[in-house]
C-alpha cells in the first residue's frame, strides 16, 4: 500500500503542507496503526488521498508500467512484481504488496474515515491512431479520497 496524503498549509494540524508517505508495506497491522494516526491528525473535515497503483489492473502493461504478470490472480498481502519504465527505456523491477478494493476501504473506514470516494482516472487519447495505450482505457491508478470527520469531539 502506499499512502500519499497531501496537505495544504490551511488543513495540516501543525500549519505545515507535506507529503505522507509509505512504501508497499505487506504488515497490515502497521497499516492498520498508521492509517489510524493520519485520521487522528487530519482536521475535522480535511481532505486525505490515498494514490495506489490500480489493484484491477493487474498484469496490464501501460506505457510506463505493468503490476503483476499477465493472468496472475493475487490476494490481499501477496507480494507483486512490478516493473517501471524509465525515461530512458531501461526497466527496473521492484515488488509491491497487493491490496483489494475492499481492503483499502476497510483500512480507512476501520481508521473511522467515511467510506471513501474512488476515482481511476484514464489518459487522455493520444492523436487518431486507432493504437491507444493501455492507460486510456484501463487507470494505473486509482485515488480514494475521504475527509476527516466534522467532530472531533468524544462523548
């Protein structure tokens, strides 16, 4: 999972924009702990993103990517390769942690965030080739977005 949370000056409790950030951790209790403490941190109402790599695109190769092998089923926590393409169009490949749709809803509702809002956002088509890239018809990514709750009071 990789959390990415982006906050302005005017939303970070400290006064501060930053970027939050973790890398494919495959222990879902640190997962858990984490996603917990950014939801006691945001402000009541702040925006938080979390940008992950697409977990229904799996095995699709995009223009800069593939996550997963072709036709390869995975589960929650299982370990997926995954390549990028450099600018220069050398590769490098490297493993992330796979997590369901459902998995990352959970995280973030078990953390008490409302159900988040899912966005897979696509590529603009490129020129009027009939040859589109993946990514034009299929997000690499997906971004799920929810904001901190309105109250914080306890009872």
């Amino acid at each position: 999972m990789e959390v990415l949370s982006r906050m302005s000056s005017d939303t970070c409790p400290h006064g501060r924009a930053g970027v939050t950030r973790t890398g494919t951790d495959p222990d879902e209790a640190r997962l858990a702990a984490l996603t917990g403490e950014i939801h006691r941190v945001v402000r009541p109402g702040a925006p938080f993103v979390l940008a992950d790599l697409n977990p229904e695109a799996t095995g699709a190769r995009f223009s800069t990517l593939r996550y997963g092998e072709p036709g390869a089923v995975y589960a929650d926590g299982d370990t997926v390769p995954t390549t990028l393409r450099r600018l220069s169009g050398t590769t490098v490949t490297t493993a992330c942690h796979y997590r369901s749709l459902p998995r990352y809803q959970d995280l973030l509702t078990g953390a008490g965030f409302p159900a988040p809002d899912l966005d897979l956002p696509l590529a603009p088509p490129q020129g009027d080739g009939a040859s589109q890239p993946a990514e034009t018809r299929l997000a690499p990514y997906m971004i799920l977005s929810a904001r901190g709750r309105s109250d914080r009071r306890t009872p």
